[in-house]
C-alpha cells in the first residue's frame, strides 16, 4: 500500500524557481527600459531646465564655472523687465493672429481637399494626388525667391500676407495625414448618408467631421507650432518692426554691447508657453489622432 502511494514529485515543484526567475528578469528588464527612458527624457528636457534656470540669474550668473542649475536667489523681476525690454506684447499679438489663420487656413483647405482625394471618385484623382505628394520634396528654401518675386509684384512684403494666405491654398503633408485618416472610416456610413439622400457636402459636414476630430487636432497643433516658431518666413517677407512676430522679436534681446541673456532667456520661457499649453489641453485628443492616422493606406 505505501509503495502504491508513493508518488514523484509534481512538476511544478521544478518549475517554481523558474517562474520566479523568470518573474525577477522580467522585473529587472522593466526597470532598465525605464531608466533608460528616464535618462533620455532627462537629456531631451536638459535644456529646458537650464533655460528656466538662466532665466532666474543676473548675465554674470549665467557663465559661472561651475554652472549652477538652481540659482541661489532668484531673479524673479527678470521676467516683467524682459517684457518690457522690447515691444513684446504687440509681437506676441502678431504670432498669435498669424498662427490662428493659418490652422483656420489650413483646416479648411486641407480637410476638404483630403475628403476629395479620400472619398469622392472623379477622373484623375489618383495623378492630382501623387503630384501634391511630389510636392513634398521641394523645400522652402528652393521655393523662397520665386515666392518672394510673386509677393512683392502683389505688394503683399511687409504685410502678414503672405503668412496668412498661402495656407487657404492646402498643405501637402496635412493632406496625406488627413487622407489617411479618412481611409479608415467604413465607406458604410457615407453611403448611408447618401441614401437618406444627403449630398457630398452635407455628408462631409454631418457624418465625417464628428468622426475626424483627432486627426483634425493633430493638424492643428502642427500647424500651430509650424506657424508660432517659424523663423525664416517673417525674416523675408516682414520688413516693419511694427509687424515683427515674436520669434523675430527675440532677436532684439542682441545688442552691440552686450546681449541680454538673462531677458532672452525670460521672453524664451513665455515664447514656449502657448505651445506647451496648448499640448496638454489636446493631449488626450492630439495622442489619439497621432494613434489612428496613416492606420490605412
């Protein structure tokens, strides 16, 4: 009876401490990955943080050897006195009106080319499509002078013209998002739509803008930052001081004496603030679209 009770031991009493080893490695494994990823996003905001930080010191405080990320005593006056150490509020009003026409631009136009290119069938389409995408390759730099030929013949140079207008006439690279985006809405529901006897309009407006809205903010905080930190366009086309954006305004923080860093600095840390706010205001949104779009080709 005891030899016939006798029995071997269970397999799992062996593959308990592989399990556990297994359970350690992979814990282990976590931890790496996130203190890989902690040491990157630490590097990536390096300069953030001593930007902040240069903004709180005096000029001489910014080039003290050792560097001093935290100042001993904060400067904190440095930031009513650089908004007020050139015109900034008014170059602050110019990026802002600038940067709203060209995400109302650019939502206008390229969501409604993007729904023809996605959605409508009318004879040659794939060919106007492939010519926009070829569009992509040619740079700013190339287009400037013949740009800028054509501007000044429309006396538009030294106004916001020719930031404002040209994105009412599409965006190559928000087209191709967007198109891809359409691409994975079931066809179902705009046929539907036609059915109940709705119009290629009337379907767009009813049925396809409620289901784009993450692709739609996706475009429009690109378009935004495109717009808020562009440098080279205003440069050119903006000769009044008047008109300056914020980003050429900056540049007036150099002097021939000395620059004020301490003040560069401080209108640096408010320049970025639009940008950052309006991230976390449409993160949830804005991390979806980037989620969904180009799903489909």
């Amino acid at each position: 009876m005891n030899v016939l009770t006798q029995r071997k031991p269970a397999p799992y009493s062996l593959a308990a401490p592989r399990s556990r080893h297994r359970t350690y490695t992979s814990r282990l494994g976590s931890v790496a990955y996130h203190a890989v990823l902690i040491a990157l996003c630490f590097l990536i905001l390096l300069p953030l943080i001593w930007m902040i930080s240069s903004s709180l010191k005096t000029n001489n405080q910014i080039f003290v050897y050792p560097p001093q990320f935290f100042p001993h005593h904060p400067h904190w006056s440095n930031y009513p006195a650089a908004l007020r150490y050139i015109d900034f509020w008014r170059y602050f009003a110019n990026s802002l009106l600038i940067a709203a026409f060209t995400v109302a631009g650019t939502l206008f136009s390229c969501t409604l080319t993007a729904y023809s290119f996605s959605r409508l069938r009318w004879p040659g389409r794939n060919l106007l499509f492939g010519i926009c995408m070829a569009t992509l390759m040619l740079p700013f730099q190339v287009q400037m002078i013949p740009l800028y030929i054509i501007y000044f013949h429309l006396h538009w140079i030294g106004t916001f013209l020719p930031l404002i207008v040209p994105p009412f006439f599409g965006n190559a690279l928000y087209i191709f998002l967007l198109r891809q985006f359409f691409l994975t809405i079931p066809r179902d529901l705009s046929d539907a739509a036609i059915v109940d006897g709705a119009g290629p309009l009337r379907t767009f407006w009813s049925v396809i803008i409620p289901l784009i809205r993450p692709a739609l903010a996706v475009v429009a905080v690109f378009s935004f930052l495109d717009a808020w930190q562009d440098f080279l366009a205003p440069l050119i086309y903006l000769d009044d001081p008047s008109t300056y954006t914020l980003s050429l305004g900056l540049q007036l923080y150099y002097s021939v004496h000395q620059t004020a860093w301490a003040y560069l600095m401080c209108a640096s840390v408010v320049f970025t603030l639009p940008s950052v706010v309006l991230f976390f205001v449409a993160q949830r949104t804005f991390s979806r679209g980037i989620t969904l779009t180009g799903l489909k080709g």
